[in-house]
C-alpha cells in the first residue's frame, strides 16, 4: 500500500463525517468500447498507484469494459502539503504524472489500441493538459477518449477555472483553466457540492463556500461509491463533451449534525431548506447547487452577485423554507432516537475500502466506536503508512509522533504566506482589471469576492496535516493498547 496521503480524503475528517454518491452502472454513459480498447486509470491525489478495488470500481462505474485491458497507470498524484510535507507540490506532480500519461497512450496507439482514460481530481487535470498535447501532437480523436470524474478544471464549477490564473507559489499551485471540450470524446461527472468540481460561481456567498469545502469530504471523497449514484443528470452534449451532474443527497454542511444522538436529526430537517436555499444563491439559483446559467462547457469564472433572482423570489423561497423546515423538525422529535447512527459516514467507509485503506468493507452505522476509529485508521494509513502494533514499539512511536507533530509547522507557514502576500497581489490584480474595463463595482466587489472564498481553502490546505497528526498520533497509541 502507498505511503502517501490524500488531500481531500483529509479534508473529510476535517469536515466531520459523510454522506455522499455514486453508484450506477446501467444508467451512466461513458465513453464507448473498441473491439481493442484498453483503459488507463489513473488514481486521484495521494493515491499514485490505483489498488485494485478502485480500479474495479472505476471500471465497473464509469467504463463499462469488460472485455478489455483495464490498467492501473502510476502517477506522482502529489498535492503538499495536504499528501505530505515532503511530497510534490500540485504543479510538479501534474507535470510529471502528464509526461507519464503521454508516454502510455503513445505506446498503446503504437500496438493499434484505443485508449480510455480514467482521471478522479488530479488526475482530471493530467488528463484535461495532455488531451492539448495531444491534439498538438496530431493524434486523431478517434485513438482517445476520457471519462472524468471531480474534475478541478470543469469548465462551469472546476476550481481551477472559477480562478483560472491564479498562481500560489508557496502551494506549488496554479489554477490552470478549463478541461477542453472540443479535442477529443470525453464524459465528465460531477457531483453537486463538490468544493473542488462544483465550487460556487458567486464566492462572496461564505455559507456556500464553506458548504463546498466540507463537501470535499462528502462529495469529493466518494464517486466511486456504487450505493449513492442515482438520478444522474444529463446536462448534454457540448462538442465532443458529454457532462453529468449527480445530485447531492444531504447538505455537506449540515450533516455533521446527523451523528448526534436525539437532536441532531431534528435539527437538520429544521436549517436545511433555508440553509440550501442560501448555499445555492451562491451558485445564482434558489433550487440547484450548480450554474444553471451557462452551458457546462462555457469556461465560467467567479462573479460578483447573480443578477436573475430578486429579492422578492428570495424571500417567497425563504418564507417556504422556513414552513417546510418547522414541519419536518415537528415530524423527526416525535421519532426521537438517542443511538448512535453513524449511517451518514458509510460513504466515507466505502471510499477509505476502495481506495484500499481498509482491508474490510465496514457496514454497521450502529457501531460509531469501530467506523470511527476505522476512519482514523485509514486517514492514519495514507498519512503515515504503517502504525506500530506492540507495546516494544512506544519509543517508536512517540518519536515518530512528535517528529510529525513539528512538520506540520511548515504548512502554516506556507499557508500564512499565501494569505499574507499571493493574495494581496491576486486583489490587486483583480481591481486593475476592473478599473481597466470601467467597472468600479468589480474592481472593488470581485478582489472581496475571491479572498472570501479562497481564504477557507488556504486555511484547510495548511490545516488538513495537523489532521492528519491527529489520526498518527490516536492510531499509533490505540495500537499499543492490547
């Protein structure tokens, strides 16, 4: 098993607990199948070598190729700090891992095969460059074609695109733009609330850019779950592109609540039908976590204020909301029930399984002790690999423990040093282009716009490690316990 980490399953016990999708084998189209097809799949951050429950899943999902060669493709998938303070940062392991992904459809053309490519978060974005290469490089598109799914350069909702431009030299990262549409046939999957694929179009909106971040954890972490993929949307076909929204079955940030005994259920019936409906504002519609404004192959940048939904629709939906939220609280207190149910974090439980983290596939959400420390465990796994497992191992792992504990130092810094210096100059950027094109609101509005939502991210991104310390540091002391 690698002993690398994954950023955003990371971001998931950050957030608290999950619910999520995928599932779906009749009703999704993907890419269709050669007689001599062979399919790559390349695994998302902190996963560089795809185990073989993932590349079942994926193939079994998304590419429907029983017939043919589906094959594991090894990429660097390294995104510091938040896969390790000593791994690649994002544009380094892009760079490498598009190299790598070139050089193997390359020789499976050569042998006369069609590829398919599986790309999940980083990979999304190796596979959204190389199809530029090559289509610079002549390749036909009838030799390729991609299946995507939590795409960062989705061209309407990709974070990588709403701030195309953007460089956070002390990251590693750049925000690269849009996966091309028109290059070769390619289906890109996503899910509603997604923060990395679906991130609001409107981020002044703070409810529905905290909403995206815990829906890293709830959203991002799970499309190869096979128990949540239902009503996928079909959103068309746009030149050789075919995209898919999956709608969320919970609000990322209000199922936290739904692990807490007796009330947390009521009170989540009761905040979240106006709690949606001030999320999705952010994304310039009272009834859908996506943009519904442009077409999902028109390259959309972050904006300023929707300007189609009046005070008065607002109002009108909140009055509704807030008569459906008082209903259905009345309804849940006359079940109250003080157990334990951990059933919101099952998808997070199939995820840690088929990213190969856990060696079971764990589903009794009556058991909060097991699935939590099962979790911890698995975040413990990709963050540090393998924990001790006897009492003659304490010095081990209070050295080891500490020597993390210290590296988690560096990422804050970068951190401060992204918020104190990048963004400034991204701000100031920002308000010379709005003065430039005449527009005094944008020049003032869209550099408050982009720090109130990028400021949350910045801020996870250096505190996903001390996360993962946690998780080190309990799985290694839990461990010596006999």
């Amino acid at each position: 098993m690698p002993r690398s980490k994954s950023g955003w399953f990371a971001f998931g016990l950050l957030a608290g607990a999950g619910a999520s999708l995928l599932g779906l084998t009749s009703i999704l189209h993907s890419a269709l199948a050669f007689g001599d097809d062979t399919a790559l799949v390349m695994g998302p951050s902190g996963f560089p070598v795809p185990p073989p429950t993932y590349v079942d899943a994926a193939n079994e999902l998304f590419l429907h190729l029983p017939d043919t060669s589906v094959l594991p493709l090894t990429t660097p998938e390294g995104l510091y700090p938040v896969t390790g303070v000593n791994t690649l940062p994002f544009d380094s392991s892009v760079t490498q891992g598009e190299a790598t992904l070139n050089t193997a459809i390359s020789q499976q053309i050569a042998d006369h095969n069609h590829v398919e490519v599986f790309g999940y978060s980083q990979s999304s974005t190796i596979a959204s460059l190389e199809m530029s290469q090559l289509h610079a490089e002549g390749v036909p598109s009838s030799d390729v074609s991609f299946v995507l799914v939590g795409d960062p350069n989705n061209p309407d909702g990709g974070l990588l695109e709403r701030f195309a431009g953007l460089s956070i030299p002390s990251f590693g990262a750049t925000f690269s733009g849009a996966t091309p549409s028109d290059l070769y046939p390619t289906d890109i999957y996503t899910n509603e609330y997604d923060g990395f694929a679906d991130f609001p179009r409107y981020p002044i909106n703070l409810l529905s850019d905290l909403n995206a971040l815990i829906g890293i954890a709830y959203e991002h972490a799970t499309y190869l779950d096979p128990s949540e993929l239902t009503n996928v949307i079909d959103l068309g076909t746009y030149a050789d592109t075919t995209y898919y929204m999956i709608p969320a079955t919970g609000l990322p940030l209000l199922e936290p609540l739904q692990v807490i005994p007796g009330i947390g259920q009521p009170l989540y019936a009761l905040l979240e039908p106006d709690t949606a409906i001030l999320v999705n504002l952010g994304y310039g519609s009272l009834t859908q976590g996506w943009d519904t404004q442009n077409p999902p192959d028109v390259p959309t940048p972050f904006g300023l204020f929707p300007t189609d939904i009046s005070p008065s629709q607002l109002i009108t939906a909140l009055a509704a909301g807030t008569q459906q939220g008082i209903g259905d609280f009345v309804k849940d207190l006359q079940s109250l029930s003080f157990t334990f149910d951990f059933t919101s974090l099952q998808p997070l439980l199939n995820a840690a399984y088929t990213f190969g983290l856990t060696p079971n596939l764990l589903t009794n959400p009556l058991n909060p002790p097991s699935n939590l420390l099962e979790l911890i465990n698995a975040i413990s796994t990709f963050a540090h690999g393998d924990v001790p497992v006897s009492a003659s191992n304490v010095v081990d792992a209070l050295v080891s423990t500490v020597s993390t504990d210290v590296a988690t130092v560096q990422p804050l810094a970068d951190a401060a040093l992204a918020l104190g210096v990048t963004l400034p100059e991204y701000d100031a950027t920002l308000f010379v282009e709005g003065v430039s094109a005449g527009n005094l609101l944008d020049a003032i509005g869209n550099p408050v716009a982009a720090d109130v939502g990028l400021i949350p991210f910045a801020l996870g991104f250096g505190l996903v490690p001390l996360v993962e310390t946690g998780a080190i540091t309990i799985s290694e002391f839990a461990s010596l316990i006999p």
